[in-house]
C-alpha cells in the first residue's frame, strides 16, 4: 500500500531528524580529534545509512536527496565566491585562469585514461567520473587555512582556485554528460558548449549579484539589509534556474553572487556591519548543516560491494589523481606566469593541496540520481578519492607547509596576515 503524504512527510523530518543529530555529533567529535570534520560526516552516513544500522535511507534517485545535492552545491558554491579577493585575481589572475580551466582540462584527460585502462569502462564515462573528481573543495580547505596561517599569496590563490574550479568542473561534468546523451562528440562543439554555460553563467550571476547588492547596501540606504539572509536563498534559486532555463550553467551564476558580494568595497559599496555580520553568520551555519546532510548522505548511499570490486584500481586512479595529474597540471599553470613569481616552495605546495570534497560528492549523487551507467562505479570511487585526500592531504597541511617554510606568524606577533 502507498504511503500518503503526511506519512511520507514524517519520513522526511525524521530522517532530517537523524542528519543533524550524528551530524552534530560528528562536528564536535571532529573539533576534539582535530580532523576534517567531513571525514567523519561520511562515515557517520556509513553507519546510520543501510550498510550500517540503517537508521537513515534516503533513496539516490528521490526528490529529496536530489534538492539537497542542488541546494547544498549552489550554496556552498555561493560561499566559496565570497572568500575570492579581487585583488589576488589582479595579482594571479593568469596562474587562476589557467588553474580554473586548462588544469581541470589536464585533470579530466590524465585521470580519465587512467580510469579507462584500470577499469575498462567506456572513455567517455571515464572522463566523466574524472570530471567528476576534478573540482577542489572550498567547504574544506577555508577551515584548514582559518586555522593555519599560510602565505596570504599562497592561501588565497589556493583558496580562489577551488572557488573557480568548482564552478568550471561542474560545467565540464555536464558538458561530458551531454555528450553522452546525445552521442555526438565534437571538440568544437564542446567548446562553444562550454563558453556559452559559462558565459552565460558569468552574465546571469553579475546581474543577480549586483542587483542583490545594490538593495542591501549604502547606494540603496540598506533597504533590504535587514532582509538579506532572508533573500539570499530566493536569489540563488532564481540564478540557478534562470541559468538552466537558458542552457547556462547554475553554478556559476551562483558563484559570481558570491564573487560579487565577497568585493562590495571594489565597487565602493558598502554594508551596514549589523547586517554583514547576520548574513555572514547565516551563511557559515547554513553551509555546516549542507555540509553535514550531503557528507551524511554520500555515506549512506555507498556500495561496499562495489568499493570491494574496485578497490585495487580505484587505488591506482587516485595516487595518478594526486601524485601525477595533480602535479601534471599545476605545472602548465604556474610556469607560464612569470609575473606570478612562483617560488619552487610554492608550487610544490600547490601540488599537494586539492582536497576533493562537497561538489564532487553532490555530482556523483546527482549521477547516481539520474541512473547513468557506471553511476555506482563513479560514486564508489569519488568516495574512495573523498576520503584518501581528506585523510592524507589535508591533515598534512600544516605539517608540509610548515617543512617547506610557508607558515606565517599570528598577527599578535607582528607579522602580516
């Protein structure tokens, strides 16, 4: 018998229930263990999810796994925009071009051969789920350089590429899937696809984002100031379908929103410091509870059946993935920026440093969500490069940052942040 709506809905707040509770759990264990606290988040899915107890059964394919994963990227999307500084892109801005696409490009073809030969699924699924892996993780990498202080140029350039790269790894991922539905492979055709997602993304966003701006800031006597948590959400909705309305790419959009409002003092506006600080606070709490319910919910939808099949090359995929693509790629984008100045302590910093987190997990759920082929196999590995480069990357940033002299002081001690 079907269940009725009031049931389905107490489903709903009973699994939302379970999500916040071994969230916060998982947070706060996190705190005391001083480890990234989406590492446990995943394994909390694991345990509450049907591999475990089954305490929390969200179905890939069912409207709110599917929300979620939208929701949760676009926002998180948005908050990786706000931390990119102007003035950094005017200092690094080849080396970030680059980064955010010519990088992604090196990542999607090294991984993606690897994935055909290790695997022996079909190429163009194999640049998918390498296109899949190819964005960094802002969620995880602003906590780590709030709690470690790192060369600003260093960090920041860091910090921007993963905000750049998310975006632009989203698109990639798409662009591939279209692709594979309609069968047709053109380079050219690729890459028109691919600027008009991201122009058309670009475009979208700025006027989105200016317009949010200008009704919360001084130009409009902070109108809306008091309201701008509360309009936040509605603008991102309205970015992100506006841009899939016209074949432009979400995610974008919601990233430029983000750009936007992170510079208001570029375009010499301003907010009232009550109203930054609720809406700062608003977006920092809001991306802890996305956080939790998409980490939470990868968890629970992990195949070990499938993790066990393809452990052995799963394996090989991510030491390519981090110790030759990643490499590879930051190379071709830092060599050619003699402006930059690159220092060779720097770059190999920059190899290390590319956790792969929030987005890759809300595409390969979207993924799993649609039904594509190899969807499991994709998931199962995204799962595996998740954990490896949380694990073994970012808890070693201090630790490496510090061998190759990048540390700074603490303010209190006179140095500059």
């Amino acid at each position: 018998m079907e269940a009725t709506a009031t049931e389905v809905a107490k489903e709903i707040l009973a699994s939302f229930a379970v999500l916040f509770v071994a969230g916060a759990l998982a947070a706060k264990l996190a705190d005391l263990l001083r480890v990234p606290d989406v590492v446990l988040f995943l394994l909390i899915g694991i345990v509450a999810g049907p591999p475990g107890l089954n305490l929390l059964s969200v179905p890939a394919e069912s409207v709110l796994n599917q929300l979620t994963l939208i929701l949760g990227a676009s926002f998180l999307l948005y908050q990786g925009g706000t931390s990119v500084s102007f003035g950094v892109l005017k200092q690094t801005w080849l080396t970030l071009t680059l980064l955010a696409t010519v990088a992604v490009l090196i990542m999607v073809v090294i991984v993606g051969y690897t994935v055909h030969l290790a695997l022996g699924i079909d190429l163009m699924y194999a640049f998918l789920l390498a296109a899949v892996l190819a964005s960094t993780d802002p969620a995880t990498l602003v906590p780590i350089f709030l709690a470690v202080r790192i060369r600003a140029k260093v960090a920041e350039t860091v910090l921007s590429e993963s905000a750049f790269n998310d975006a632009t790894g989203a698109i990639c991922t798409f662009a591939i899937l279209g692709m594979i539905s309609t069968g047709h492979v053109s380079a050219w055709e690729s890459l028109l696809k691919f600027c008009v997602m991201a122009g058309g993304g670009i475009i979208i966003g700025l006027v989105c984002g200016l317009s949010f701006a200008f009704v919360k800031c001084n130009l409009c006597r902070h109108f809306f100031g008091d309201y701008a948590q509360v309009l936040l959400l509605p603008l991102i909705f309205i970015a992100y379908l506006s841009s899939e309305y016209f074949g432009a790419s979400g995610f974008m959009a919601v990233f430029v929103i983000g750009l936007v409002y992170g510079n208001l003092e570029f375009f010499g506006w301003h907010m009232r410091s009550d109203h930054h600080a609720n809406l700062l606070s608003f977006v920092d709490h809001g991306s802890l509870l996305l956080r939790m319910v998409i980490f939470i919910l990868l968890g629970t939808h992990v195949d070990f059946a499938v993790v066990k099949q393809f452990l052995i090359p799963g394996v090989v995929i991510i030491a390519v993935f981090m110790f030759i693509a990643r490499p590879i790629a930051v190379l071709a984008c830092v060599l050619p920026d003699r402006r930059a100045r690159w220092e060779r302590n720097e770059i190999l910093f920059m190899f290390w440093t590319r956790e792969t987190g929030v987005i890759s997990a809300a595409l390969s759920g979207m993924l799993v969500g649609m039904g594509i082929p190899y969807a499991d196999v994709i998931a199962a590995v995204t799962f595996m490069a998740i954990l490896a480069t949380l694990v073994i990357q970012a808890s070693t940033t201090k630790w490496l940052a510090a061998k190759l002299g990048l540390l700074e002081e603490p303010a209190g001690d006179g140095a500059e942040g």
